[in-house]
C-alpha cells in the first residue's frame, strides 16, 4: 500500500512539476513579448523627438539664412506705411529713416523681426514659434523667459545648441536655441551695445510643436503592439498544448506502473500478515514484562509453585536484587528483605485463603478475598527506612482457575513526605501572624486562616463563599481598585496599604499582598491575599513624621517644616503678586537666664514663649523654632509694611511679659528682624538671611525692639564681613599696634602707668580705631585672638622698657568678655608673662563693669585667681552698667575707672558731677583707687583733685602715644 501512495504520490508530483515549468514557459514568453513591445514604444518616442528636433533645426536654418541672406544685401530697408513703421529702440541710429532718389521714405528693419512675423503669420506652420533673445534686450517683449535663461546660460558657455521638451500653453513643445554670432551687418542696429563681430549677442530659438510627431509614433506603436499581441497569443497556445500533452502521458505512465505494483503489494501484504502474527505471539510475554518493568509499582509474580516468574526492575531497584538472579527460584529463596522480620510474603498468604492476615504479624493488612492489601514501615528498606503499600491477588485463567499470584509494592516514603509537608504547610497557614484568604477564579473566599478571624471578626464558615468585597471601607475610590487590579492582572502581583473594615464596623489600616496563580495554560485559578494590621506601625509613622517636622520641646514646626511651608508661601506669593513677611525673633539674655536658673527653666521659658508667639497670630500665619532661641514667623499674605510693624509690636508686649516659671520670676525680651518678600528677598535663603541682618540691627539698637530690613544694612553687613575678613588677615599678617596713653597722678602728676590702647595698622585704610573693629571681634569670636596678641605685645614692651631701664611702673591691658569667659584664663596669662619674662607687677587688667556682671560668680573666681598671681586689677568705663555693690565689695580689684561720659560734662551737669563724686566716696569706702579718663580741661582736673580722685588720664596730659614717643615722654617725666 505504502508503495501505491507513494506512485501516486509522484504522478502528483511529477504532473504538478509540469503544469509550473508549463506556466513558467509561459511567463518568460510574456516578458519576452512585453519588454520587445516596451522597446518598440521606447523607440517610437525616441524617432518622434528626432524628427522634432530636425524640424527645429530646419526652422532654425530658415531664420539664419534669411539673415545672412539680408545682411549682404544691404538690410531690409522697407517702405513705412501703416504695417511697417520706425522701430522705436533704434532712435540712436543715424541712417534709420532714408529717403530715396525718387522721394520714397523708408526704415531699417532687423531681418529677425520679420522672421518672427513671418512665423507668426502662417499657420501651416503647425504652431511653430521663433523668438530671438538676450540677456540684453532692447524690447521688453524680448525678455528670456525661465527656460530661455536656463538656455542661454548653457548657449553662452558651451557655444552649441540646447533643446529640451517644455509646456507650453499645457501642450509639449521641443524647444532649440542656437547661439547668435555678431556679423558686420549686425553691427547696424546692435553697434551700440558694444559687441564686435564674432561674440555672441544672444540665442534664437523655435518651439516645435510635438503633438503631431507623437499622434504618427502612436499610429505606428499601435500597429506594432497588434502584432506583438498575436505573437505572443500563438505562444501561449503552443506552450498550452504541449504542457497538456506532457501531463497526459504522465498520469498514463504512473497508472499503469501502480496496477503492477498493486498486485506485487497484495502478494507482500499477506506474507507480512502471517509474519506479525507470529512476532505478536512471540513477543506479548515480552511486552506484558517490558509493561511491567515500566510500572511505579515492584511487581513479583509467581505460579503455583511457588516459582518467580517475574521481578521486575523497581522490585530489583528496592531490593538491590537483579532479575536474572531471582527469575525460576521458588519456596523461600524470595523472600522480600524489606518486611523486616521472617514471614511469608503477600503472594503466600494470597495462595492459602485459610490463613488470616493478622495471625502473620501483617499490622496494617487486610484481606478481601482474592486481594491482601496494607501498609507498613519497612526498616530494611535501603540505607534509609521508608514507608511501602503494598497490594496482592490470584492470578487466574480464562476458566478462572488459579495459575498464580502478583504482589505489587510500592515505596510511599515521597507521599508520606508531601502528607507531612502539607500538614506542616497547613499548621503553618492556620497559625501565621498574617490574615490569609484564598478565593477562586471569580473572587470568592475558599479558604481562610485563624488569623483572619481575629483581624476582620468573620469565622471561616461566615467568610465562605462571600467576596472580599465585605472588608471593603469605602475610603479608597474607585480609581484605587482599579489601577490595583490593573496590575494584579497585567503583573500578577500587587502589594500596598488600604483600609478594611472589620465585622463590628470598624476600620483599620492593613498592609495587603496580592498574587494572582495561574496554571500551565496561563489562567488565572485563584488569589491568594495576606494582609497584616499595621495600625501600630502607623501611629508609630505618624509620631516619626510628627518628630521629623516637629521640635519636641515646644511642639511648632521645626526649621525643615518652616522652610516647606514658606516655600509654598512663596509660591503663593508669586502666583498671586502680594507681599509676604518674614520675622526672625532672638530672644534677649535668654543665655544668661539659661545659665543662672539652669536648662529645665530654659526650657520652660522657650515653651511659655512659643505659646505666647501661637496666641499673638492669625491662623493662617505660621510660627517656627527655628533653633536655640531663635523663632520664626511668617505672615504668609500682607498689603502693607504696617502689618508686620503692627505684629511686631504686639510680639514685644507680649513676649517682653514677665513670666514665673519653677518659683522664679524671669523677664526676657524679643529683637526682631523683619524682611518682606519681595523688596527684600525673592527664595527662602535671602528672606532668612535679611531678616536675620535686620534682628542683629535690633540687637544692636538696645533689643527689646524691632527693625525692618533695608538697603543700608545689607551694606552694613557686608561692610561688617568685609571687615571681619580683613581682621582675619590682620591677625595672620601682624597687622596689629600698641599705643600708650600716660596714666599721672592727680597731686603730684607722676607717671604711675600706661594704658594700652590697640591700633590697627590696615594696608588701606591707615590706623583704625578699635571702636570700629572691636565690636566685629567680639562677635566673630576673633576677639580671643587678638585680645591674646595685645597682651603678648604688652608683655614684650614691658620686657624691652624694664631691660632698657625705662621708667615705668605698669601696663594697663583691657580684656573682653570673651576672654574673662574662659575657665584656663590665667594659665593662658601666666604663660605668656612667664615666656616674656615679665613679672605680675608690671601688668594690669581692666575688665568693663559689664561685663563683670554677666557671670558675676564666675567672674569673682577667675579675677580672685589672677589677683593671687600679683596682677592689679581695675574695673573700666564703671557707672554704665547695673552693678549690684554685694558683688562689686567681692570683686579683687584695685582702681574704679569712671567712664569718660561723666567727666566730659562734669563743669556743667550737677547729675554727672554728683556721680563722679559719689563713685570717687565709695571706690574709697571700699579701699580702691579711683581713675578719671577722658580728663581735657583744666577745670575738670581742678574739679577730680578737689574730689579726691587719684589718677588722671586724658588728653590734658597726652594722647594716646606709639611705643616710642611713649618711651620719650617716660624719660622726660
């Protein structure tokens, strides 16, 4: 049969190969016949444009040779008349206008202008057109059109003739211009152009009609293309016939060659029957046994004698006994190793129906008539014990005779595995910490755990069945479950936090997990959800938020919360072109306070001061800590500068209140700077910084005060960093000089000191005075710098005077209040007078009233130690500051300085008068010289002396004097 299709498979074949080289004949056939006629058009055209062209030339001929023929006979000379008149570009032309012997009156005519009438005036020309053109013409008429410049440009350089196919009026035309040479008897009308003989004056040009030459090349195709198609028709039907022909003797030839071949396969398939019959009764035990060895299942069989007739290879693979060496052994040489202890195996027992299973130890086995089946633990199977089942019957024959047994065994260690892994993976699903749902395709809850009773309130059995659309809060819209699901179908997975509610109505937060399973078609089966109450871990969220946008102490925004809602301010501001306000707030002495009361009152005060700020605001207005005791507060919209002045007053009354915290009365005031947007700043860094510019102003202007950002202090500040810059190079450069001014004694005018007065010695700006950079100093904290240099400058002068032999008792040298701050002060001084070599007699050191009394108890330890070493102290500029007389009886010191404030009017004001004489009584009382500066004028010596005070220092002994003139004056007092 096999060989029949396959006949008829290549008469198929063989007609088909055929039937396509009949076809692909054919093809080339049609694209010969196709490309001769394509070629015969192409042809025709082409004769078509030649002939064209050669009636162009012809033209061109013509109109050459009339000129020529013209030119050598004298030009035209024509009578004028009403057709032919002067030509009005040639009025230059002497000999234009003639008249003859006779009295006739005649004008030159150029022979090309009559050509062009001439073309003009006979129509059997078939629209034939001539035109003579230049890039200079004379007649505007004969201006060069777009192709007649082309071919003029391509006539002038080449000195040939151009043509080219063009519309004309929507119908073709072969254009030809040929170059126009200057002849002696052009010189005639065209002299004046300035062209000699044998230059080209421009191009004529003949439009030749190509309509009628393409109606004769269609004539001509239309014949040639009949004659192609009956070529081309008469192949066809050869190449039919012939193909036809072929197929035919084809499908003869195959037929008969299958109706011998399906005789010879009869005889063949019969023979073949026989033989398969004989190899499937040969080989069926083989296969029955090839079966059986395929099978999970250890397969044992055996006959009525108890002999093996099969062990098949997974009983050999667990035994570890091959087949060939168990296969016609019988009795007990089988016996199973695996059962453990010596007893029949199953095929025994199934043999003898008059046994019972359980008088045999088989636990777990039981009897159903023909069949034992059970299961055990067989410790003997392997390297590892294992569980089996194991199943065995009688084997019967057609007349249901027995004529054996079959035991089948098989090794459930695996299944025993999965069972305890699916309880383990249940207890696990049952006891997780997470709620878990399943559902199936369509969304309804199949299975739940332990845990999602205790997070939503519905058992199992109530969750059952129902969609878990029941949890759903109604907080998330709609949007929400749909991008949700969006992405559980589009990525099989979704996790994020949405609100459920519980069976009693509650609602709660929850972290929910969503994953779509598939099988292996890709279709979703089910979901499988878990979820988690996160409602600690968002209060906890909530109080990290509240912490890192909250200053814990005082509970107003922190700076990085004030920086975001001013930013959105500003932005407001902008969109809505309004003005916006901006106040920094420092809190005065509060350092002072900190430091006497202690922290916890610190503490309590910042607190009362931020609630006093909160209740002095509208609600719109915004109020920060911005750090320390500095706060901020914003007017988010105001129309005028009077707004932020009107707050700012209400801030002082009331933060300047006096506030009892922890039994003690504490009084603080506020110096505030206000900036407004956008005069003076258009971001949050330059509003801050303004503003920060203006609240130093108002420090700087007796605190307790406020100050509206302007020019001049952005220029102020800059100056005061300028300054604080150049102190800096001051420091590293040595920059820095002594002065000395005398201090006498007011009965005797002896010299008893100098005071050193410190002089910056700029590159550009000369000698400055200390009260234009000391302030700086003090507040950059350069001031411990410079302060440590003057005393080492001291100290060197008074080493140089005393190895000099100089007259001179001491140095009077000033310390700041940074310097008295420090703790290791006088180390620091002992040191460098120990390094100088300069004995503690000869220095002394004033310290302002002041300053004295902003850390009064710290301030009594550290002058008492430096009083210890041998230095004199004196208290400077005393009578400006608030000194308390308990504390100034305990300070160490020796001279009282009155400032020079109160001598300067001491002639004329009683007040300052009185107080000279007062603080010149008690420096006595409490056993101190007294010290009179700024001392001018006779009359206020006059006045000390009566009073009693005992140094004088002024300008009405000597000014402030540099290192050498102070020498001078020394040795000659």
């Amino acid at each position: 049969m096999n060989q029949l299709q396959q006949i008829f498979f290549l008469r198929t074949t063989n007609v088909n190969i055929i039937k396509i080289r009949g076809l692909a004949t054919a093809a080339v056939w049609t694209l010969l016949i196709a490309g001769a006629a394509a070629w015969t058009v192409q042809q025709a055209r082409h004769q078509a444009l030649q002939l064209a062209e050669t009636e162009a030339r012809i033209s061109l001929a013509k109109d050459l040779a009339f000129r020529k023929w013209a030119g050598k006979r004298g030009n035209m000379y024509l009578p004028l008349g009403e057709q032919v008149t002067p030509t009005p570009f040639l009025n230059h032309v002497p000999d234009r206008d003639i008249t003859t012997t006779e009295g006739e009156r005649l004008t030159l005519k150029n022979p090309a202008m009559i050509m062009n009438e001439i073309t003009r005036e006979a129509p059997q020309l078939y629209g034939v057109k001539t035109r003579i053109t230049s890039r200079l013409y004379l007649n505007p008429v004969d201006a060069p059109d777009e192709w007649e410049r082309t071919a003029l440009f391509i006539v002038e350089g080449t000195r040939q003739d151009y043509h080219g196919v063009v519309d004309i009026d929507g119908k073709p035309y072969l254009r030809m211009m040929e170059p126009l040479i200057m002849e002696d008897s052009c010189l005639k009308c065209h002299a004046w152009t300035g062209i000699k003989v044998g230059e080209l004056r421009g191009g004529t040009n003949v439009s030749i009609p190509l309509e009628p030459f393409y109606d004769a090349a269609r004539t001509q195709m239309q014949g040639g293309l009949v004659s192609y198609a009956g070529i081309w028709l008469l192949g066809i039907t050869a190449i039919g016939f012939i193909t036809r022909r072929t197929m035919s003797l084809e499908v003869e030839r195959c037929d008969g060659e299958a109706r011998v071949r399906e005789k010879n396969l009869q005889l063949e398939t019969e023979v073949t029957e026989r033989k398969n019959l004989e190899n499937e009764l040969r080989h069926s035990h083989q296969h029955l046994l090839n079966i059986i060895d395929f099978m999970p299942d250890a397969t044992l069989i055996i006959d009525m004698e108890g002999r093996v007739l099969v062990w098949s290879r997974e009983l050999a693979r667990l035994t570890g006994v091959p087949p060939e060496s168990m296969v016609g052994k019988k009795d007990y040489e089988y016996a199973l190793p695996f059962y453990g202890k010596r007893r029949p195996i199953l095929v025994d027992l199934v043999l003898n129906p008059n046994v019972e299973v359980e008088e045999q130890n088989y636990e777990g086995f039981t009897r159903n008539g023909d069949i034992v089946h059970g299961e055990c633990y067989a410790p003997g199977l392997g390297a590892t014990p294992a569980y089996i089942t194991s199943s065995a019957c009688v084997l019967r024959d057609s007349k249901g005779e027995v004529i054996g047994a079959i035991e089948c065994i098989r090794d459930t260690s695996d299944q025993m595995k999965a069972q305890k892994r699916i309880k383990l993976l249940a207890k696990i699903f049952n006891e997780s910490g997470e709620a878990i749902v399943i559902t199936d395709s369509e969304n309804n809850i199949i299975e739940t755990n332990v845990a999602f009773e205790q997070f939503t309130g519905y058992t199992r059995e109530e969750a059952l069945g129902k969609n878990p659309k029941i949890l759903k809060s109604g907080i998330e819209d709609i949007t929400f479950y749909e991008s949700m699901w969006r992405s559980i179908l589009e990525t099989n997975y979704w996790q994020g936090e949405i609100w459920d509610k519980r069976k009693d109505g509650t609602l709660y937060p929850k972290w929910l997990t969503i994953t779509a399973i598939k099988d292996r078609d890709n279709r979703i089966t089910n979901y499988f959800a878990s979820f988690s109450d996160i409602t600690q871990r968002k209060e906890a969220e909530k109080r990290i938020e509240q912490l890192a946008h909250t200053d814990t102490l005082t509970t107003l925004p922190n700076r990085h919360t004030l920086v975001e809602r001013l930013s959105q301010a500003l932005e407001q501001a902008k969109r809505g072109s309004h003005q916006l306000a901006v106040f920094f707030i420092d809190l005065d002495r509060f350092k002072t306070i900190n430091d006497t009361l202690g922290h916890h009152v610190g503490d309590l005060l910042l607190k009362e001061v931020a609630s006093r700020l909160k209740s002095s605001l509208r609600a719109e207005d915004i109020v920060a800590r911005f750090g320390g005791d500095e706060f901020v507060v914003v007017q988010p919209q105001i129309r005028s500068h009077l707004e932020p002045a009107h707050l700012a007053e209400k801030i002082l009354q009331t933060v300047s209140s006096p506030y009892f915290l922890d039994n003690n009365a504490v009084y603080t005031s506020p110096s505030i700077g206000i900036s407004v947007f956008p005069h003076d700043g258009g971001s949050v860094s330059e509003l801050f910084k303004t503003a920060d510019i203006a609240m130093y102003h108002a420090k700087a202007a007796g605190r307790n005060t406020y100050q509206m950002f302007t020019k001049e202090m952005h220029t102020a500040a800059r100056q005061r960093l300028a300054m604080e810059n150049n102190l800096r190079s001051a420091i590293t450069n040595d920059e820095f000089v002594l002065h000395y001014q005398p201090q006498v004694e007011a009965i005797t005018g002896k010299v008893t000191g100098l005071e050193a007065l410190v002089r910056w010695q700029s590159p550009e700006a000369g000698l400055v005075s200390p009260d234009l950079f000391i302030s700086i100093a003090e507040e950059s904290g350069l001031i411990l710098e410079i302060g440590r240099h003057v005393f080492e400058m001291a100290c060197d002068q008074a080493a140089k005077w005393k190895k000099a032999g100089v007259p001179f008792e001491k140095i009077s040298v000033n310390l700041s209040a940074r310097q008295l701050q420090q703790p290791e002060l006088p180390e620091i001084l002992s040191s460098i007078m120990a390094s100088y070599g300069v004995e503690p007699g000869m220095i002394e050191l004033e310290v302002t009233e002041s300053m004295t009394m902003e850390r009064p108890v710290e301030s009594v330890r550290i002058l008492g130690v430096l009083k210890s070493m041998g230095i004199d102290l004196a208290i400077d500029d005393f009578g400006t500051g608030y000194s308390s007389l308990s504390y100034l009886k305990l300070f160490p010191v020796d001279k009282l300085k009155i400032d020079r404030s109160f001598v300067k009017d001491i002639e004329t004001d009683p007040d300052d008068a009185a107080i000279a004489s007062a603080t010149i009584a008690m420096a006595h009382s409490l056993g101190k010289k007294v010290v009179a500066e700024g001392v001018e004028t006779a009359a206020q010596l006059e006045f000390l002396v009566q009073e009693g005070c005992d140094i004088i220092q002024g300008y009405f002994f000597s000014k402030p004097l540099s290192a050498e003139d102070a020498e001078a004056y020394l040795k000659k007092a």
